[in-house]
C-alpha cells in the first residue's frame, strides 16, 4: 500500500469516526420530541395518578356498533394535543378540570366536549382560545383540587372550569369509602375536615410548590403530618357468588339511606367547592362548575333496569345528588351549568347520550355538552371580549 492510500485510508477513518462522534452527540443532545415536565410528573405521582406522556394506544370499547379508537397522550399524560405552561401571547385560555367525564377515552379526541369547545370558541370569536383538557379518571373533586392546586394553577387561565361528574365524584371523596369500594384509591393522598370545618391535607408524599401562588400556599397550610386512622365501613354482604353481586350496588355510588360515611362525604365535597371558588377568586380568575348527571338520571331505561336488577333498594329519586350538587355550588356564589336538561331532552327525542356498557358519554353526549356549555360561557361571559 502506497503512502498516498494509508492517508486516504486515515483520513477516511477520521472521517468516520466524527460522523460517529457527531451522530451520537445528536441523539444523546438532540431536542425532544416530547418532554413531561417535571413538576407535571411530580403532580400527577402526588395525587396517585401516572400514565406515560405521549402515548398511544387502542381503546378497546367493546360497545356494540361502535369502532375501537386510537388514543393519543400529551406530554403531561393527559388527552390533549402537547401544551405547555406558557400562554402565546394574545392566546385566551380556558382550563377543564374533572374526572373521566373530562378526559373523554371513550371517543377519539376530537369528539370530546373540551375539543369541541374550543374549536367552537375559535370559530366565534377573533382571539385565539386554548382549552386545556386536565381530565384524570378514577379520581373525585378532592384530588382534582389538589391537581389544580400543584399544577393548573400554572397554565394562568384565562377561565377554570371544574367538572364533577354526581355519579361517582362524592364517594371518590371519602377515602373510606374509597377503599370500601376497593380501586386501588389508597394509599392516597385524602382531605377530612377539622373541627372549624377547613380542609386538611393528609398521606401527602411528594414535594409541595414553593412559589407564592395563593393555590400551593393554601395546599402547603394545609398539609400535615399527623396520622389519621383510616376506619373502612362494613362491607356490603354478598348476596351471590356466580355472578358475585353485592347486598347493594356499590358501583351506583349510592348508600340508601344516607349514613354517616356519605354524610361526611357531601361536607368534604362542600368544603372542595368553596375552596376552588375561594382560590380562582384570590387570582380574580372567573370559575364555574359544570354538574354532569349520572346516566340513570337520563336515561329512563337505565334506571328501570337498575331498580329491577336490585329490587332491595326500592325506588330512589335518581336526580337527588345532581339536585344537591347543584345547590352546594350556587350556594357559594358559583356560576353553575346543570346538564341534566339538555341530556334529558335528548332522551326526550329518542336519542341516548351515554354508552350503554361503558356507563360514559358517547359522542352524542360529548357534543350536547360542548353546546350546552358554549352557550352557558358566552351568557356568563366567559369569553374572550
């Protein structure tokens, strides 16, 4: 081999090995394609929540007539397209918060009432509007609170907008019938009421926001440290075992008569409301409650077939609990969306608005309710002037 050929050879092996060095540095420095925020992740660990940020992955709805869907995380895990903290300049925001009802996995994302609001609110009005979905299945009012408390207080909205879904939000909110139900709610993070009838903050694990914001200094005031005996009630007798069905429907959230468990509950989900109003109000942030009905208040089947299946439990008024929670809102000055008669009013027409196996909205529902909340807003006015 000529001098000639070793330099070329040693040069093209140079070259070779920076190409190398240079491509690994890309990967190992490059910008990524979707980064979870630490302090998103460090809220969502807090409250007992966690799914991966963008991720994608195949709802199974197992509903008759209607197609599986893909469903697409953001970079907080939430279902949304990627946000971030800061507003672009100009930009008015609106905030959603609630359970399931809100995150909306049963339809595909554009079908969920939070993205057709905002496509509503952008075709109306001149000024660009981001509506934020921070939607958290299996959780109550409680933990919603601290989710806005830890980190929806960061996105500065322009509206905040709580969901509480009557179905199931007020006994999310007792953690002792939290663990009766047996979802895997504890060990969690838990309000119960001191004797003046303030919030207190207990089974927090994870480091608390040290800014000046009135929603972490309030969370942080009140946390504590003492230990609370969590006192699980009875359990319900089992009244078969093939299929296993219990001596009343736990899963209909509803105790009949109303006992001390569910006495507590309601208070604690008086207290969260109060505090969430009294939180957006130390930011002169406009806020309002959106009460979703459960579908057998709805739906006049569903509710004919619950009483038959359980017929120990008589007949109930299935709009009490959308009535009280309805009341405990506007009780404290909040403006206050029922959903009952707009839903109702489909079942009126023939049409459902709930899935009929997976219990949530289908897209019928998700669409009645943008509607109904577009109109509610702009009479509010909550919307961009």
């Amino acid at each position: 081999m000529t001098t000639t050929q070793q330099r070329i050879l040693l040069v093209m092996f140079g070259l070779t090995i920076g190409v190398g060095i240079a491509g690994g540095a890309w990967w190992l420095l490059r910008p990524p394609t979707c980064t979870l925020e630490q302090a998103a992740g460090e809220a969502t660990a807090a409250i007992g929540y966690f799914k991966a940020p963008c991720y994608t992955f195949l709802w199974d709805l197992a509903e008759p007539g209607l197609p599986n869907h893909t469903i697409r995380q953001n970079n907080l895990g939430m279902h949304d397209e990627i946000v971030t903290f800061e507003k672009t300049p100009g930009t008015f925001r609106v905030l959603v918060l609630g359970d399931s009802y809100v995150q909306g996995l049963q339809v595909p994302l554009e079908q969920g009432f939070v993205d057709l609001l905002e496509t509503r609110l952008n075709r109306e009005y001149r000024q660009p509007v981001e509506v934020i979905n921070l939607g958290v299945d299996t959780i109550g009012t409680d933990r919603v609170l601290m989710l806005y408390s830890v980190l929806g207080y960061r996105f500065d909205a322009d509206v905040v907008l709580l969901a509480t879904y009557v179905g199931n939000d007020v006994q999310n909110n007792s953690i002792e019938m939290a663990r009766l139900r047996n979802e895997g709610y504890s060990p969690r993070p838990f309000f119960k009421l001191d004797a003046a009838g303030n919030l207190r903050l207990y089974n927090w694990t994870q480091p608390l926001p040290q800014d000046d914001h009135p929603a972490p200094v309030w969370l942080r005031r009140a946390q504590t440290q003492q230990p609370f005996v969590i006192v699980t009630p009875p359990a319900p007798v089992v009244v078969q075992q093939a299929p296993y069905e219990l001596e009343y429907p736990v899963q209909l959230g509803l105790y009949l008569p109303e006992d001390d468990y569910w006495a507590e509950a309601w208070q604690i989900t008086d207290a969260v409301l109060a505090q969430f109003a009294g939180l957006t109000a130390a930011t002169d942030t406009p806020f309002g409650v959106l009460v979703i009905p459960d579908r057998r208040t709805v739906h006049v089947e569903d509710y004919r077939r619950t009483i038959e299946r359980y017929p120990f439990i008589g007949t109930y008024d299935p709009g009490a609990a959308q009535e009280r929670m309805v009341t405990l809102s506007e009780a404290h000055g909040i403006p206050t969306l029922d959903l009952l008669p707009v839903l109702f009013s489909a079942e009126q027409n023939g049409d459902r608005a709930y899935l009929e196996l997976d219990g949530h909205y289908n897209a019928l529902g998700h669409e009645l309710t943008a509607g109904a909340v577009y109109d509610w807003m702009v009479e509010n006015g909550f919307v961009p002037q």
